[in-house]
C-alpha cells in the first residue's frame, strides 16, 4: 500500500496539471492531507462515490500519462545511475572506464 501511494505521489508530482482542479483537489486532500473519502465528500457537498470515482479516474490518467510519457521511468534511471557514480566516486580508486560508461547512459536516459 506505502509503495502503491509513494508511486502516485511521484507521478501526481509529474503530471499533475495535466488533472483538472477537482482531480487535484482531491488527489492532495487524500494522498497529501491523508482525509477519508467520506471527509472530503463532506467538504465538497458530493458523495463518497462522487469522490472515489475522480480519484480513480485521476489514477487511471496519471498511469496512462507515465505510459505515454515515460517521465517518472526516466527519472528513476537517472537517480539510479546518479547513485551508482557517487558510490564509484566514494571508492578510494575509481573505476574511471565504468564512470563513462555510467555518464554515457547517464546522457541516453532521454
């Protein structure tokens, strides 16, 4: 479930205004500021229902974005091969020819 909502909130964080205001009112009221359902259909003046379905349809258009896009999946290669160069730089005798072969994936990431 933690990872389940950790891999919305990134990709919340890189698609989000491709949502409308509501899907995004909603998505931080129930992923950020951790409120039920029955909470935010109370704020709102909506059903549970009302509520459940713009959250799965923003899920559903985040998924569909990354699919598309591909940009958390980027990003997550980069941050890889990021740490995997700083680990190298830290040994007290770097491997310089895996550093480049690291920068050179490093730049066809995109």
């Amino acid at each position: 479930m933690l990872e389940k909502k950790t891999h919305l909130n990134l990709l919340y964080d890189f698609y989000h205004s491709l949502l409308t205001d509501k899907q995004r009112q909603y998505m931080e009221l129930y992923y950020y500021d951790d409120l039920s359902l029955g909470e935010i259909a109370e704020e709102f003046q909506v059903s549970r229902q009302a509520v459940y379905e713009h959250l799965k349809r923003a899920e559903e258009l985040l998924h569909k974005y990354e699919s598309q896009l591909q940009l958390v999946a980027k990003y997550e290669q980069r941050q890889q091969l990021l740490k995997r160069m700083g680990a190298i730089l830290e040994e007290s005798s770097p491997d310089l020819e895996e550093l480049k072969r690291l920068v050179s994936a490093l730049k066809n990431v995109d």
